[in-house]
C-alpha cells in the first residue's frame, strides 16, 4: 500500500459523500447475489444522509433496484448500472435507453458464458457484466470477447475492466458524469463532493471529484488517481462512523 496517501479527514456537513457499493460497504462475494451486507450498514447511511442534510448518493456498477433491496430501508439518492441510471433526492429515477449493439451481443455473451464453466454473465438491462471470478484461467479470454463486442459497435459500448469482471456499458457512462449530475441538483448542489471507491469503474469518478477541489478517497492496495486512502471495507465503515459521531 502507498503510505504516501492519507486517510481522509472525518465528513463535515458543507461536504457531499458518493459511495461505491461493492468492495466499499461490503466485501466482494463469489457471485453478485451471494453478497452479505452488514446489518448495520442502511441505519448508518440513514445517519450518514441525515448529518449531510440529504447530500448522500450510492454510485454504483449494480442496478438502482438491486441496491434498493440489499440496502432496505436507506432509500436515498443512487446512480446505478455506472450512471446509467440515476435517482434523484426527490425520487424521480432517470433511465438511459439502450441501444440496439446491445441487444446483438445479449445472447452473444450468454452463448459464450454457458459454454465456459465458471463464467458468468450478469444481465443488468442496460449493462453486461461478466464474471469470471470462478474461471480465474479465462481472463483474458473474456476480456478479449468483450472488448471486440465494444469496438464491433461503433462506438455504441465500451468496455470497462473490473475485479475479476469485465463490463459492457452504454457510452456515454462513467461515475464521474454521474457524480456531476447530482452536484448540479439540490440537495447536493453547492457542496464539496466526497467520493469513495475500490475499483478501475471508480478512477473517472475521483478524478471528476478531484477537479473540483473535493476529496477522492481510493479502498484497498494498488495505484490509483485518489488523493486518499482507506485500508479495506472495515476501515471505510469505522471511519463512516465516526463521522456520524463527529
């Protein structure tokens, strides 16, 4: 771990907090719906929402539905699917149409993942996902099989690398245009944005954070473009915690 990056200061009220959901506030399971979310985890986003006067939002590469239900009863701002689908504070949810490149490649990769064990792919409507974490031997391929399904459609997909996954997203998407999008909308509008994340779908969202003079804090070893670390999930939800006692 680079010990030259700091842990971040405990959240004042002027700020505004984006979190990462998976590898952030929860561990990262074998499969996406075997993951455990810590019972304490939606009062403390509650608390957390209520110290920051509601500027609190979920930005997240999982759809806004399954969110909602892992996290019940927190039912606060989110963007899911990498921003391609965003709720708003007043809970209005804003949805990107897909395209039809995605619909080609659906059964593409589906093909791809029943004739390889261990893969897997994770159908999320407006967004692919596939899995790899139990066929660590395939990564390349899989990685290859995607990246020529973006580059095949024009310009329509891209892909994005992640742990042990490899997503196919509508362009445009990112958490940064995300990040942005809330900053522009009250509650959070004329805060200083705070975003925490684990993995390579989170670098556009710091560095959008950093641009605008916020704090970008990256979860667990390796490089990144964050100015600040926490050490793992634990770490993330004791200092979430203490800033809900500061």
């Amino acid at each position: 771990m680079n010990a030259s990056l700091s842990a971040p200061q405990v959240l004042q009220r002027h700020q505004a907090l984006f979190l990462d959901f998976d590898g952030t506030l929860v561990e990262i399971a074998a499969t996406p719906d075997s993951v455990e979310v810590p019972p304490e985890l939606p009062q403390l986003l509650r608390a957390l929402s209520d110290r920051l006067d509601g500027a609190l939002a979920l930005v997240s590469g999982r759809p806004i539905d399954e969110l909602t239900r892992l996290l019940a009863p927190f039912a606060g701002a989110m963007a899911g699917q990498h921003g391609l689908e965003r709720r708003r504070s007043d809970g209005d949810v804003l949805r990107c149409a897909a395209p039809p490149a995605l619909d080609r490649i659906r059964p593409v990769l589906a093909g791809f993942a029943e004739r390889h064990s261990g893969v897997r792919l994770e159908d999320k409507g407006n967004s692919l996902a596939l899995h790899y974490r139990q066929a660590p031997s395939l990564s390349a391929t899989c990685c290859d099989v995607v990246r020529h399904a973006a580059l095949a459609s024009g310009g329509a997909l891209k892909a994005i690398d992640g742990k042990m996954v490899i997503e196919l997203l509508v362009q445009p998407s990112g958490k940064g245009g995300a990040i942005a999008a809330f900053l522009a909308e009250p509650p959070f509008r004329g805060r200083v944005a705070v975003f925490v994340g684990d993995d390579i779908g989170d670098e556009d969202g710091f560095a959008v954070v950093d641009r605008l003079g916020g704090t970008s804090v990256h979860v667990g070893a390796g490089a990144t473009a964050a100015r600040h670390r926490l050490a793992d999930v634990a770490d993330v939800l004791a200092w979430l915690a203490r800033s809900v006692a500061g």
